[in-house]
C-alpha cells in the first residue's frame, strides 16, 4: 500500500456505501490518518456483524474529510479511483499472523444476500472451538495500490 499517514488523497466516493445501493459520487480530499489492510489486520467477527451490509474492501483508510471537517472511514475499492470488487472471506488466523492459516468456504460476494450467509457462516464458526485459530473476515482481494 502506497498510501501513509499525514498523505492527502482525493477521492471520488459513493455518499452511501451499503452494498446493492444507488449512490451519488462526491469528490472527497482525505488526509490519511490510519491505513488498515483487511488482509493482515481482517475484521472480527463482531466489527462483521456489526454492520454486514457495507460494502468492503482490502485497504480501510482513516482520515480528516477535508469537507466534512471530520475523521471519517473509506473503503478504498468503493472509490472510482480504485474499484474492486469487494469480495470478503472467512478465514481462521493463528494469534499475531498477519496471513490466513486457513480459508473458509467460499468468497462472498456485495451482495445482500451474499452478506447474510457470510453472517450465518460467521456465527457458525464463532461457537465452534478452534484452538489456538480465532476467526476473522477478510477482504479477498489482493491487489496493491501504488
């Protein structure tokens, strides 16, 4: 990932990011903040439930919206500037690895219905034992942005 903290970004960005929506895009100027990579730092499975329905991709950025005078989350695959799919996957991870150790079933889809048995997959596997393994969702995308 190219993008660091204290970097400015403009970014063209849907003002709703729930997937199957309808959104208008805004031209966003971001101050980054934070860069988190869904691959080596995946969600848990409550940070999942707690909101499904988003749509997600590898890089999270954290920043000041230079218009919204506010901190605010973007998904960098929900950009026009760097569109991806937005593909998610359960994994289970070893405690402190920043890779999978292991993938499970197969990659959702941005769909409703997609994220719905993602979340039926997750609570199935969040009441299974899994030893030294804990479970993660992860944005099955690989690519880097430069």
């Amino acid at each position: 990932m190219m993008l660091s903290p204290g970097e400015q970004v403009t970014l063209t960005y849907p003002d709703c990011t729930l997937v199957e929506s309808l959104a208008r895009l805004r031209r966003r100027r971001i101050i980054v903040k934070h860069v988190r990579d869904l691959v080596a730092d995946p969600l848990t499975p409550a940070e999942y439930l707690r909101r499904p329905l988003v749509r997600r991709s590898r890089w999270l950025i954290t920043g000041y919206d230079l218009q919204r005078q506010g901190y605010r989350q973007f998904y960098l695959g929900s950009s026009r500037e760097y569109p991806t799919p937005g593909f998610l996957r359960a994994a289970v991870y070893r405690i402190g690895d920043s890779q999978p150790f292991d993938l499970i079933a197969r990659p959702f889809g941005p769909s409703e219905l997609e994220r719905r048995v993602l979340s039926r997959v997750i609570d199935r596997y969040r009441s299974a034992d899994l030893g030294r393994l804990t479970l993660r969702v992860l944005a099955d995308d690989f690519s880097i942005i430069g």
